[in-house]
C-alpha cells in the first residue's frame, strides 16, 4: 500500500508540474468580422499546432484600447492595438512593448454612394457612428474631430463596425468611421448591398502629427480594395503588443511563429501580407520585447 501511494503521489506531483509549466497565450482581439480577430484567430491555430506546451484563446473585445487594457492588466497575453493608442506626446505606454509592426490600420469615413457628404466639414450635424467604445477607432476620430474644431460638431453614435454598417444600411445614420487593414470585409458588403464610397480624409494628417504624435501617416485605398473610387486617407500603424514582463522565451516563440507563419495568417486575411521583417521591427516609439528582438537578430540577413 506505501508503494501504491507513493507511485500515486509521484504521478500526481508530475502532472501538476505539468500544468504549471503549461503556458496560456490569451490574444486580444476585435469584433467577429474585424481583421484583428481573423488574424488573431489563425495566430491562435498556429500557436496550438506548434507549440505543443502552449494553450490559447482568443478574446472578442471591442478592439485597440481594450486590448491595450486587458494586457496591461494581465487578463491578456497579447493584443493588437493602434500605435496611436499607446503612444501619447510621443511617448509609449509605460510597460507595454511590442512583438511586431503587423500592418497600417487606415481610418474609413464610409458614406453611402448619394450621400452630400464629400469632406470631412460636411459631418456637421449629421448622425455620425464613432467606432465602439474602447476601440482605437474612438481614439484616432476623436483627435481627428479636435484637430478639425469639430468636437461636438456631429450627433455622435458610439458603434460597433456590425452595427454602423446596419445602421447605415437602414439610413439611421449618416456615415461611420472605422479604423482597419485593407481590406474591411464588412465594409465591402455594405458596400455591394446598398452602395457606398469613401471620404478623403488626408489633409487633416499633418495637424495630427503635429498636435499629437508622429505615427500618422497618410495611405490610399485602392479602388481595388472596395470597388469604389480611390482615395486617400489618415493611418496609423497596428502593432502586435505584450506585457515587459512576459518571458523572454515566450515573446520568442511567438514572434517567430507570427513570421514565419504569415503566409497563414495573410490566407485568414489580406492585411498579414504587409507582414514583413523591415516593417514588422519599425515599432517606434514602442520598444521591441527582448525575446522579439533576439528572433530578429538570429534571421537578419
């Protein structure tokens, strides 16, 4: 009976060791149809396929600033967010570091194809979804609405991308913002249903550098990206973010993962394929995790 019970406790001892050395990768994401949780959610397969000792999740949120939250509160791993969100008078968010640049978020002002509205001044009055809140949406419209003299010009909605596109649909709004990589899916349904364009927002992209940060910059969309005529707007770029205490082998594995695996993730969603090694390590001001950097080091030319 003494062997029997100390085989059991020896068995019991060994898999709680196990479990303590299992690591949890929970990935801050988006809404259902944002790029964030396509892209997270093909990150979280590769993760589980590859790294045997690894468990992940993937977090529904309502995007950059929650995200930004939840890891800086340690109720996630990982998270993507705007750089706007995390850097503020030109400095980053203390604690918070980055594994990549993954891609450049564009900001949409979406209008429907009739609509009078042709600048970002025709906003006045109007019924105007914001992005949800906790979304880095919400951030970069409101420093846009400021910089304009615009901060309480409009009848503001605070929106998910699923509800703006409803409401737009149902002409209860009058236009949305949303902040993404090209390209939206949602963006283009609405847009082959009921017919939508773009407003250019570029001319508004220097006044936010200079009053808040200098990770504005200015990207066209494509008339290949919405079937809808080209035009030019404000973005920032979308950074991949951990915690500075996250261990270095962790940060790693995870950033090696992401690279060497973007083929996969560009597959879940088209904006992964901007994810490259110049541009994945221009996190600026935010600074690289020591674990990523290391991975960066071992596969520079």
């Amino acid at each position: 009976m003494a062997i029997a019970g100390l085989t059991l406790l020896l068995m019991v001892t060994a898999c709680s060791q196990d479990r303590t050395q299992e690591r949890q990768v929970r990935i801050a994401t988006g809404s259902p149809t944002a790029v964030y949780y396509a892209i997270g959610t093909a990150l979280s397969k590769i993760i589980d396929q590859e790294l045997p000792d690894t468990t992940t999740s993937v977090l529904v949120t309502a995007a950059s600033a929650e995200n930004l939250e939840m890891v800086t509160e340690g109720r996630a791993e990982i998270g993507f967010t705007q750089a706007d969100v995390l850097v503020t008078g030109g400095e980053p968010k203390a604690g918070i570091v980055a594994l990549a640049r993954v891609y450049d978020d564009l900001l949409h002002l979406v209008v429907r194809a009739d609509s009078k509205i042709v600048k970002l001044g025709d906003l006045r009055g109007k019924r105007v979804s914001v992005g949800a809140r906790g979304s880095g949406t919400t951030v970069t419209v409101d420093r846009l609405l400021s910089v304009a003299g615009m901060p309480q010009a409009i009848k503001r909605r605070e929106l998910s991308l699923d509800d703006s596109i409803a409401a737009l649909r149902d002409r209860e709004i009058d236009a949305f913002f949303f902040s993404g990589g090209l390209p939206v899916n949602g963006i283009k349904q609405v847009s082959a249903e009921v017919g939508t364009r773009l407003v250019d927002l570029s001319a508004w992209a220097g006044e936010l550098r200079r009053v808040y940060s200098d990770v504005y910059v200015v990207r066209d969309v494509p008339t290949s990206a919405y079937s809808m005529p080209a035009v030019t707007t404000i973005a920032v770029p979308n950074l991949l973010v951990a915690s500075a205490t996250m261990p270095d082998d962790l940060a790693y594995d995870l950033t090696r993962l992401l690279m060497e695996r973007r083929g996969a993730l560009a597959t879940a969603h088209p904006a992964a394929e901007r994810l490259d090694l110049r541009a994945a390590i221009a996190t600026l001001p935010v600074p690289l995790h020591p674990g990523a950097a290391r991975y960066y080091k071992s596969v520079k030319p």
